[in-house]
C-alpha cells in the first residue's frame, strides 16, 4: 500500500466513488461521513492525506485542518465544496490546506491534486 488516506464526506456515493478509485490506485482508504468519525479515525491511523468535505452533518472540514495542526500532524489536507466561497477559501489555504476542490471533481482533477499533495 502507498500511503493511508482518510475521505470525510457525507454524501455516501462520493465516499465510495474516491475510495474504489483510491484503492485501484494502491492506496489504503479510510472514510469517515462526519467530524466525529473522523476524529476517531484520525486516534487509530496516521494519514497521509485527508480529503475533507467542507460541510458535514456534525461539523466542518475546515476543523478537521484545525485538528491537524492541534495534533501536529504531518498530514496533508485537500478540502472539497460544492459552496465555494472566498472566506472558506482564505480560511483553507490559511490553515495550511494543500489544495481546495470545487465539487462535482473530475478524476483527473482528483489524481493532480494528490500528486500534489504528496510533493507537499
């Protein structure tokens, strides 16, 4: 296996769809649908990436880099919105957020992304 990636998102087909890409890929592939899960998930694994949806059921992906950065880790983020919006951009890239994905993503769009996540 590659690297461990963590995929937060609440809608179930975007969980499945990158997680079957992923693991095709060779990656090990954790999902989380919400804040708390994946705060779980983050005390079992250490990730290399997280993909992190903006909004979720129980919270927000922007406190999932937050997390991060509390926690010290030395895992890149990528975060995903269908709401794109200058301050959730500013606040992404702010925390240290290797990329900011508008939804509906292309896989193309996905694989350049975390190449460049992995150089980060």
């Amino acid at each position: 296996m590659k690297a461990n990636i963590l995929i937060i998102d609440d809608e179930e087909s975007i969980r499945f769809s990158f997680s079957r890409f992923l693991v095709a890929e060779g990656y090990n592939v954790i999902t989380a649908k919400g804040y708390r899960e994946a705060l779980a998930r983050m005390d079992e694994v250490e990730f290399k990436l997280i993909l992190a949806d903006i909004i979720l059921d129980d919270g927000w992906g922007i406190d999932i880099l937050q997390e991060v950065m509390w926690r010290n880790l030395k895992t890149s983020v990528i975060i995903m919105t269908a709401y794109p919006s200058t301050e959730t951009t500013q606040d992404s890239f702010r925390m240290h957020a290797v990329d900011y994905l508008v939804k509906p993503l292309r896989q193309a769009a996905l694989v350049t992304s975390i190449n460049k996540a992995f150089q980060h």
